[in-house]
C-alpha cells in the first residue's frame, strides 16, 4: 500500500508549499498534512469494509438459496457489526488539539494514529480471507461454513479492538 502521507506532501498546492517555508506556520502545514493523509487512509479502510459487508451479504443469500436457513442469524449479527465499525473508522477523530489544549496532539502521535490506521488495512486482509471462505464453504452446501463464521467474528472483534485502542491513544486514555 503506498504510504499516503508521501502523497499528500507531493501533492501540495502552491499555497500549502508556501505555507511550509513559514517559520512558524511549517509545523501547522506538517500537521494538517499528516491529519489529510490519515483520514483518506481512514475512508479507503472504511470503504474496503463495506466492500467486504457485501461480500457476507452474497453469502446470506447463497445459504438461502441452497435452503441453509441455519447460520443466516449470525451472518445478520455480523453484517451490522460491519456496519457499526465502518461508521467508528469512517468518522473517527483526526487528532486535533486546540491552541490552548492541556494535551498537544504533535507529529509524533499523528504519525503514531497514522500506524494504527495502516494496520487496519492488514486485518482487513484477513477478514477479506475469511468472508472467501465463508462464501466458498456455503457454496458447497455442508455445515462448515458455520467454523467460518465464528472465525470471522473472532478477526471482527480483533478489527474493532484495534480502532478503540487507537481511540484511546488519541483520547490520551490508552492505559
């Protein structure tokens, strides 16, 4: 994946580049930068999720066409907790911190929740896999789609506890 906090400084307009010689105002621009390219990376996550939520939806159809009526429950369950952590990713805090803020949210811990977001990318990897098994294992028509389906939810969770942490770090409450 490319690192979207190069692009976002190769990308500057000219008032950003001006912006960047600023003694002064360099650190603000360097900031905002990290904060755009953390909140495209947060909606291609966001949008990749969903992609995969469609996914699982086909497979409650599959099982409904092969009359399999056992599992679509739990697909249910699973498609709002898809729903419920793609809204969490999509409008999650950016990180900013006011003029006078008792905590400072500088380039370190922007680059830090910049991390955290990147490794979302990688969790998705891996339920993108497991939905492929869910709906190759439907397919097939036997009972092991059900395995699939708590191995799912297991990565799903894991997903979800990677955002709260990042929430907690940028709250300054991460323990």
């Amino acid at each position: 994946m490319v690192d979207l906090r190069e692009k976002v400084v190769q990308d500057r307009g000219i008032i950003a580049r001006i912006q960047s010689v600023i003694p002064g105002f360099s650190g603000y621009r360097a900031n905002e930068d990290l904060r755009a390219a953390d909140n495209m990376l947060r909606i291609q996550v966001a949008d990749r999720l969903a992609s995969i939520r469609g996914d699982l939806e086909a497979c409650r159809t599959i099982l409904m066409d092969n009359g399999q009526l056992e599992g679509l429950d739990k697909i249910g369950v699973l498609v709002s907790k898809f729903k419920t952590i793609e809204g969490e990713i999509r409008h999650a805090a950016q990180g900013y911190s006011g003029i006078s803020a008792k905590v400072k949210v500088g380039e370190a811990e922007l680059n830090k929740l910049y991390e955290y977001d990147l490794n979302l990318t990688t969790l998705l990897t891996e339920i993108g896999g497991e939905v492929g098994k869910v709906k190759s294992l439907a397919a097939a028509g036997g009972p092991d789609y059900k395995q699939a389906l708590s191995q799912l939810a297991i990565k799903l969770d894991g997903l979800q506890g990677t955002n709260k942490r990042r929430m907690a770090f940028i709250t300054g409450t991460e323990v």
